[in-house]
C-alpha cells in the first residue's frame, strides 16, 4: 500500500510539474496582458509554487524524482523551446511570449529548488548542482532573447543618466501595481533575469569572489553595449544597476545557501 501511495504521488509530481513548465499558451498570454487586474496572475505564480512546494513535501524521500527526473525534464523543456523558437516557430518565435514561457518555466522550477531546500534529505548536494546544470540551456535562451537581439532590429534609444530611465517606472509600479503588468515586467525583470547566473557559475566552478563580482559588472555592460553598437535595444544605465544588483542578490542567496545547506569537501574554494 505504501509503495503504490509513493508511485502515485511520483506520478502526480511528474504530472503536474511538467504542465506547469508549459501552462503558456498563445491565448492565454493574450489573456492576461488584456487583463487589468494582474492579482490574478501573480495569484497564479503564487499557486504553481505553492503547489510544486507541497508536491515536493509529498515526495521528499524519493532521490531520483529529484536527482534524475527533474532535470532531464528540465533540460527536455529547455530543448523543446529551442526547436520551437528557432525551427518550427509557431508561437515561441514571439519576443514577448517566449519571455512569459520562460517565467513560468522559472516560477514551476523555484518551487520545486524551494521545496527541496526545505525538505530534501542528504542528496539535496547531488540534486542542487544537477538542478542549475539542466537549468543552463534555459537560461540562455532567455538571455539570447531579451539581449542579444538582430542588429538594427529595433529602434535605439539611450539613457546614460542614473534614475533617468528605467528607475522612474518604480514609481508607476509601487503607485500601482495591479495595474501595471508590463511596467512590472521591465523593472522587476531586470533584477530578476540576472539572479540565477551566480548559482550557475558556481555550479559549474567555485570561483573566488573577486572574479564572480567582476563577471557581474562586466556581463550587464556587454549586454548593453551589444545593443549600442548594432542598434537594437534600449540602452539605459539604470538597467546596468538594475542588472548588477540582481545579480550581488543572486550571489548573496547563492553563498547563504552554500554555507547553510550544502556540504563541502577539504580544499574547495567557498
């Protein structure tokens, strides 16, 4: 009886966790940006993690749910956008859209690296670097998108004035926030689009922090500089600040998880 309880929760963890990584669709995207009140969607983010926490909970014994399943789906999502952006092109070759799949994708896979940081057992070493490995593919799909854009394929604008630019949309969020979904978007956006790369550097190697707070200066500038040069973007210091400060708070979450949750062999850099 137990072990068929354990199935069916595998199951329906598996189940779930892999349509909420795809939830998007072309009309609901639509859906929500004609939508004026946007307490339904951050309710609906809330919800899908909420609920990957809990599934998570179900299913805290089972090592290779986590381990195996879980980024292989990841990393088979991650493709999956690839084609689709790239090849097939029939919804994710939109800029926006693509974007918003990739929230989702991000909003489902926090809630399940939440979940496991709560209450995952001796294993949570194997499953945290296999998690930001598989999220890699993703990841820079997601940058490739907002940043490295086709040469002159949008109109330049610049703004090399601090708090000139994207700083002034805070005031219209925090002046109202249920009413302004895409403003939230470019604001929040820019701190949050940077806050994984940290947890993937290290991931990847333990690199001294002299040399990752250098990567996070200089990666936001080639981003912006990029866009300058082929006339493709919007070119804007505040995003710089915006960018590096998702991208320290990335690093300080990073290392608190390190020191608090992971283990560590003789000899490796922290």
């Amino acid at each position: 009886m137990k072990k068929a309880v354990s199935i069916i929760s595998a199951i329906l963890f598996a189940a779930l966790y892999t349509l909420g990584m795809i939830s998007s669709s072309y009309s609901v995207k639509n859906f929500y940006f004609g939508f004026h009140d946007i307490f339904f969607i951050y309710s609906r983010y809330i919800i899908i993690l909420l609920l990957m926490v809990i599934l998570v909970y179900i299913n805290r014994d089972n090592e290779k749910l986590f381990t195996v399943f879980v980024p292989i789906m990841m990393i088979t999502v991650g493709a999956a956008a690839y084609i689709e952006y790239f090849i097939t092109r029939n919804f994710l070759y939109n800029y926006g859209y693509l974007l918003w799949f990739g929230v989702v994708y991000s909003i489902t896979n926090l809630g399940v690296l939440l979940g496991n940081l709560a209450f995952s057992g001796k294993w949570f070493n194997k499953f945290y670097r296999r998690f930001w490995l598989a999220f890699i593919p993703m990841y820079l799909l997601i940058i490739y998108v907002a940043f490295i854009r086709q040469p002159e394929s949008y109109e330049l604008t610049t703004n090399f004035v601090f708090g000139n630019g994207t700083l002034k949309f805070f005031k219209a969020v925090f002046n109202d926030p249920m009413n302004n979904l895409y403003t939230s978007l470019i604001c929040f956006g820019n701190v949050f689009i940077i806050m994984p790369l940290p947890f993937i550097i290290r991931a990847i190697k333990k690199l001294p922090l002299p040399v990752m707070l250098i990567i996070g200066l200089f990666l936001p500038l080639i981003f912006e500089g990029y866009q300058y040069v082929f006339k493709c973007g919007n070119v804007d210091v505040d995003d710089v600040v915006l960018n590096y400060a998702g991208y320290l708070a990335g690093y300080a979450l990073c290392r608190l998880i390190e020191n608090k949750k992971l283990t560590h062999s003789k000899g490796e850099v922290r």
